[in-house]
C-alpha cells in the first residue's frame, strides 16, 4: 500500500509541475503574448546621382517593429571612393524619424554605408551615388 501512495503521490507532483508551465516562452505582460525578436532595420536614403560639389542629404530611417527608432547607441556613414578611401561621419538625428548628414562630393562613383548600432543590433546597409 505505501508503495502505491508513493507511485500515485510521484504522478500528482508530476502533473502540477506540468501544469505550472515550461518556462522557455516569455510572454508580454500587457497582451499576454509570446515575445518576438525584432530586427533593426534601416532604410538608407540618398539620390543615385549629383553634381559635383552639391550638397546630398545622406539619410537613414532606423526603426524596430515598426517604431522609430530615436535612441541609437551609433549612426554613422562611411563614405568610400573608387580608390578604396573612405571616411566615417557621424550622423544626428533629427527629432522625427531619421539620421542624416549633408555632404558634398567631388566627381566619382562613391559607395554609402550607414552603420547603426541600436538595441544590441548592428546592420550596414550599402548603397552607391555617382556624381558628376
């Protein structure tokens, strides 16, 4: 008999630990949903060609699960020639829904990436402008 206690007690323990959830989904406490990872995205903006000189509005929309994103740890463009050179400008964000620098270029072909930090995320959208 205490045998069959013990076998039935083992089953009850086992079946309200179960009960009590495995623990490997974390849930939203307002929804009471399961949490997603989102990623950081960028959307890097700028014209494919100007003029030698002109000033370019070099930009990036950085946002996270479709919000903006306003507090980035870094933004800044790397700016590299057809020699391979490039140089690293910071970029400032400008109270609305993007991080932007204006520069001007001599002629060449130039290739834009915008490397941003934000949320323990890091991602370098590429793009190119020729200028003329």
């Amino acid at each position: 008999m205490k045998k069959w206690s013990l076998i039935f007690l083992s089953i009850v323990l086992a079946g309200v630990l179960a009960a009590c959830g495995d623990g490997d989904s974390p849930k939203d406490a307002q929804s009471g949903t399961t949490e997603g990872v989102h990623p950081l995205e960028v959307q890097l903006e700028l014209p494919e060609t100007a003029a030698a000189g002109e000033d370019v509005l070099v930009r990036a929309k950085v946002t996270m699960n479709d919000q903006v994103v306003d507090d980035a740890d870094e933004v800044e463009f790397e700016i590299k020639d057809e020699k391979g050179e490039s140089e690293m400008i910071e970029a400032e964000f400008d109270g609305e829904e993007s991080y932007s620098i204006n520069h001007a270029f001599e002629p060449g072909t130039y290739k834009v990436t915008s490397h941003v930090t934000a949320r323990q995320q890091h991602t370098m959208p590429t793009k190119e402008i020729t200028v003329e």
